[in-house]
C-alpha cells in the first residue's frame, strides 16, 4: 500500500505561508501592540481560523483521511 509521494500543489503552500504569516503576526502584535479584547485581533483570529479549515479540508480531500 505504497502510494506514490506527490508534492503539495502550489495553491496549498501558498495558503499554508499565509497561515504562518498570520500567525506570527497575532504572536507579535499581541505580544507588544494589542490586547486579546481588540477587535483587531479578534478578526485576525477568526480569519486565521477560516484559513486553517479550508487548508486542513483541502489536505483531507486531496491525501484522504
């Protein structure tokens, strides 16, 4: 049951750098800019959430569960 490895598709790695950018970015604006009560972060948030879903259910289509 081998399956032949095949790279992540490019719009993927795309959405998984933006993930990671998103990231880092809530690490440091609420580390030493903004509160978790911001309605900033709370965008950035809900946002990075969405972006994880569509990543994770992509990954799930193309690799199987």
């Amino acid at each position: 049951m081998d399956k032949q490895k095949q790279p992540m598709p490019k719009s993927q790695q795309v959405l998984l750098a933006i993930i990671i950018v998103m990231l880092v970015l809530e690490v440091i604006l609420t580390a030493f800019f903004i509160s978790f009560s911001s309605p900033i972060f709370k965008g950035l948030t809900m946002i990075h959430g969405l972006l994880m879903m569509v990543f994770i259910v992509r990954q799930v289509k193309r690799k199987g569960l």
